[in-house]
C-alpha cells in the first residue's frame, strides 16, 4: 500500500491544530521509504508534519515539483531541523521568476540560493528527464507541452518588467504504478494536467488513470482550459480527482459538479491510500 498525505496546503481540514499556508507539500509512504514532494512555502511543514506524527528526519529524498518559494520555501527550515536530504529537481529551478498580478511584480523564486542550501545540508540531483525513484514510483521530467488549449498562467514571467513570459519548464509531477491505475501527485503541474497525463500515460504504457491529487493550477487559467481539463477527464474516466492550493475555488465547484462524489478537496491532513 502507498499513501500520500497533504502536509501543506491552502487551507486545513478537520484535524484540529494544523495551520495553512499559500503553500503545498505531501508525504508519500511507499514500501517503506518516505519521500516528501515539495516544502512549503516554509511556515507550516514542520508544525503540520509534527501534529500530524510523521517524523521528516526519517526522509532521506525530497522532489521539488519547480522553482517557485511556496514549492521550495520549506527547505531551509527542513534541512536545519530534520537533517540533510538529497533534492530531486530540474536544473532551472534557480532561475529568477516574477508574478504580475494588478499591475504589480512580485518575485516568486526560490527564496535562498543554492549555495546556501547546499551548506546545509542539501545534495542536489538535477535532471531534464524521467526517472525512477522507487519500484512503480516515477518523476516525470520536463513535461511536453502538447494540448493546445493548456496555454497556462500568462501572469508568470521571468524579469522584473514583466515582458518574458515564464511558461515553467521545469514543472514536473510524481506518478505512482498501482493496481488500480496510475496515480498523479502534482505539485502546481504549470504543463497542465493532461499534458502531464499523457506523459505518465506514455513514460510507464498504463492508460488508467485512478487519481490525481494536488494543485491543477486552474484558478489561474482561461475558461477554455477549465472546459478543456474537465472533458478530458471525463475522457480518461479518472476516478478521484483531490485538488489543493492552486486548482481554484471557482474550478473546485466546477469539478464537484461534474464528478459527483469523485471530487475530494485535498486540504493539510488529507490521505489518499491506494
């Protein structure tokens, strides 16, 4: 059995003393190794991990989704406190990134640099490419942008005047091979989320796709992109979709519509087994 927790998130659930932040973080527990995808934006991992009882001194690897400070924001306080990890990442995690949202740019990248986490703790392992982490345990790499409709967030860029648009290279996602089919943790998935489908699809040759969970980055994309994800997954037939952070109350309501009982928010505290 694998399971997958929510550390960090937007917002919290039931378990009472859990705090939330504009951040994301899940713990996944497969045959024995705990591998922890993403940080944070570095308030809650470690009060969250703590009430929650898992102990993140015994996490050896971390995936980083991409380079922006509510995915990797939690490193510093992690390495300080739990110890030093190996960082699975691309290699333009580093670079400078900006949002502009009303009229203002707000850098948006990683908050230290990498020298620095290097120092304490932090051994990098960069690569453009899919790998295997674990036995049926894959990082997808850089994730072809194929769909046409899956145009992105036109407010992300990479200088301070905001003219370079940032289409987020180095997003990339986990996939677990199960029984039930695959199963999708996403981090922000700026590629989109079919795009990052079809490529789990074609990395590992299972069609099945049983659950996504994490931010579908919907909150900050067109309507032609909504209407386009929800069609296509209908099209995939995915049995739960648990979506977190970024996927956006107004596309959250959306998909509790059209996947009557299949949709699950996947707020700090929430598990998915499989």
């Amino acid at each position: 059995m694998s399971r997958i927790t929510i550390l960090c998130d937007n917002s919290v659930g039931p378990l009472s003393g859990t705090l939330g932040e504009h951040g994301f973080a899940a713990l996944l527990e497969h045959e024995g190794e705990a591998i922890l995808f993403d940080t944070g934006g570095g308030d809650t991992l470690l009060h969250n991990a703590h009430r929650m009882n898992r102990d993140l001194r015994s996490v050896r690897r971390v995936v980083l989704s991409h380079g922006h400070y509510d995915h990797a924001g939690g490193l510093w306080p992690l390495l300080k406190s739990c110890g030093p990890k190996i960082i699975h990442a691309h290699p333009d995690i580093f670079q400078r990134r900006y949002s502009l949202r009303g009229g203002n740019v707000n850098s948006v990248g990683i908050p230290y640099a990498e020298p620095f986490l290097a120092g304490i703790g932090a051994t990098f392992s960069y690569s453009h490419a899919h790998r295997e982490l674990a036995p049926g345990v894959f990082l997808t790499g850089e994730v072809p942008r194929v769909t046409p409709f899956e145009s992105g967030d036109a407010g992300l860029c990479c200088d301070e005047a905001g003219c370079a648009g940032d289409s987020v290279p180095d997003d990339q996602s986990l996939v677990l091979v199960t029984e039930k089919g695959l199963v999708l943790l996403l981090g922000c998935c700026h590629a989109g989320v079919v795009n990052t489908i079809l490529h789990a699809r074609k990395l590992t040759g299972v069609t099945e796709v049983y659950a996504i969970i994490g931010g579908c980055h919907l909150g900050f994309c067109g309507k032609e992109q909504l209407e386009g994800t929800i069609a296509a997954l209908k099209r995939f037939r995915v049995k739960k979709i648990c979506g977190s952070h970024c996927t956006g109350f107004a596309a959250s309501a959306r998909l509790v519509a059209d996947f009557p009982g299949g949709f699950h928010p996947a707020h700090v505290g929430y598990t998915l087994e499989v």
